[in-house]
C-alpha cells in the first residue's frame, strides 16, 4: 500500500509588526525541528494551527480566528468560541450555532440568558413554544428581521 507523503511549508515574512511577522505560514510536518504539525504565529497566521490577529488554520486563535476549532474574538469553525462566534457548536457572548450557548445564543439548540431557537434554555427565549418580547427586542436589535417570531 502506497502511504501519501504530506508536504510541509513553512514561511515567515521579514517584515515584524509589534514583533510578530506580518505573514507566518506552517503547514505540515518539519521532522527537522521535532513537530509533526505547523504552528504558524504572525499578524496573518495560516497552518494546523494557528496563532495571531487573523488565524486561519485547523486550530486557530486570534482576534479573527476561521478553522475548525476557532478561539477568539470573531470566531468562525466547526467549534467556534469568542465574543462573537459562528459554529456548529457556538459557545461566547453572541453566539450563532447549531448548538448555540452564550450570552445570547441563537441556534437549532440554544442556551444562553438571551436564547432563540427550535429548542431553548434562558430567562428570555424565543422559541416555538413560548416568545418573551424583551428577548425578540434583543435579537431584533442583533439581526433586523431574525428576532421577530412567526405572527401566523
């Protein structure tokens, strides 16, 4: 059996910002330097995992983090946590998930002191089932037009 051969790239740009490089890339393994995965930290950090004030990568941390576990501030992933974060799973302050937990939490699951959604835990929800008018102000002033229940 042919065993596939991962290609490793590493990259660091000369150029520093608040001494961090302004691009840092690490992608797969570098036995060289004893790590079987990239570790990429920079103001742009791409790799497995990443690091930096826009991460992108498998794990990513940052002020901006997109991956599959995302931390951070404006979180994006499969598992995503931050201030603000979008995910399947959603957990922060306002949070938008399948399973969403947070401050105010919107998803097929939500969880949260704030909560919207087809299944709901919090002191003000909108749900199917029951719709609290301070909860639908809250989400209304989030996202125009999301936190209106259905008037049919």
């Amino acid at each position: 059996m042919a065993r596939s051969v991962r290609r490793s790239v590493r990259y660091v740009s000369t150029t520093k910002v608040l001494g961090l490089p302004l691009v840092a890339v690490a992608r797969g393994p570098d036995p060289a330097r004893g790590e079987d995965h990239g570790h990429a930290v920079g103001i742009i950090a791409i790799g497995d995992r990443a690091t930096g004030g826009i991460a992108l990568g498998g794990i990513s941390c940052g002020i901006l983090s997109l991956g599959g576990i995302a931390v951070g501030g404006l979180t994006i992933g499969g598992v995503a946590a931050g201030l603000l974060a979008l995910g399947g799973v959603a957990v922060g302050g306002l949070v938008l998930g399948g399973v969403a937990i947070g401050g105010g939490a919107t998803g097929g699951v939500a969880i949260g002191h704030y909560a919207q959604g087809g299944a709901t835990i919090g002191t003000h929800v909108v749900s199917p089932q029951k719709t609290d008018p301070q909860a639908e102000q809250f989400f209304e002033s989030w996202m125009p037009g999301v936190g209106r229940a259905s008037k049919d």
